[in-house]
C-alpha cells in the first residue's frame, strides 16, 4: 500500500526543508504532495516560487503524516493558520503521524501537539516552545522521534535528509539504498 505524505508550504517557508521530504518520499515509491496553506503558487524564504499540488482543506485528514518545514517567516505562518491548527489537532486526536522541522515546531506548541512530548527544534527556539508546551522534553538530537505521540522534529536545514529519512522510515519504507544512492552515507563518514 502507498504510504501519503503532505508537506504544508507557507510563503517565507525554507526550500531544503520543504522540498527534501517530497524528494526522498517520491524516490521511495510513496505519495508525496506539496500543499498549499492558502495558495497554489508560494515564495519561499529566498524567493524561490513553489508550485504546490494542492491548497489546505479538509483532506489533510487523510494523509499518512502532514510535514511542516521551518523558515521563520514560514513557520510564523503555519503556526497563526486556525484552520490548519484545527486539522493538526484533529489529526492528533487520530494519532496520525505530523513532523516539523527548524522553526516549524512552534507551530505545533501552539497547536498543543508538543505537550508531553520529547522535540527538538533550531537552536534557541526552545524557550519559546517551553512557555507553551506542557511538561515538554527539549533535546539537542539531529531528529527527534516521539513514538507516543506520533511527533518527529528536527532542528534546521542542514538536517533536512536525515530528517526526510527518519520520515520515511516512519512510514515503513526501507531507507538503505536510496541513502547510498545519494552519497548520505558517504556524507556521514566523511563529513569533517
């Protein structure tokens, strides 16, 4: 069965972050759709334009996990969107999966998604979650994977594949070739 994934694109949102978990999801053989927040055509934080698949509505329900990449101004932007707080937190109650990355995981402390939960997020930003976030577990892991909540973090661009791997071996693909394939593994033992 095809796994599904949706990744949340908000103008000001980070390019590596957004598009790096549809790369790796799409090579796998999955189902990976950019989503709009508000509109199909999207500028992202370096004014690059993305063109997404779709625009939020209800269907988020239906995905195997909904991906949030950082950027501030992207970030800001999915975490003030009521009707997408309104669907995560549905999909929560589901015990759907739901990742964010960089300064996305402040969406999720708004959300009430991160209560409990252990996360990571981009170096500083914790604060914020913390005064949000009930009895919430910061770490500084490169991905952090909350198994009980159905909650994977990471915390900037440059962890954006390990990020998109632990993703889609969340959804049950096998990671092994494609990260050879991709010099990932040759990166990890080489990287100085």
């Amino acid at each position: 069965m095809t796994k599904t994934a949706a990744v949340m694109i908000a103008d000001g949102c980070e390019e590596v972050e957004a598009l790096s978990p549809i790369d790796v999801i799409r090579r796998l053989g999955g189902k990976a759709d950019m989503v709009g927040l508000d509109k199909l055509k999207i500028t992202s934080a370096h004014q690059v334009t993305l063109t997404c698949d779709k625009v939020l509505d209800d269907s988020l329900l239906d995905y195997d996990i909904v991906i949030f990449p950082g950027g501030t101004t992207g970030a800001k932007n999915l975490r003030d969107n009521d009707q997408l707080m309104k669907l995560m937190q549905k999909r929560a109650q589901q015990s759907k999966w739901n990742a964010a990355m960089c300064a996305a995981p402040t969406a999720f402390s708004r959300y009430g998604l991160l209560d409990k939960t252990h996360y990571t997020v981009f170096p500083g930003m914790e604060g914020q979650i913390q005064a949000e976030a009930k009895d919430a577990t910061h770490t500084d892991n490169i991905v952090e994977i909350d198994k009980d909540a159905h909650i994977l973090t990471s915390r900037g661009p440059a962890t954006a594949f390990a990020y998109s791997y632990a993703i889609a071996e969340t959804l049950g693909y096998d990671t092994t070739n494609l990260r050879e394939a991709m010099q990932y593994n040759y990166l990890i033992d080489n990287i100085q």
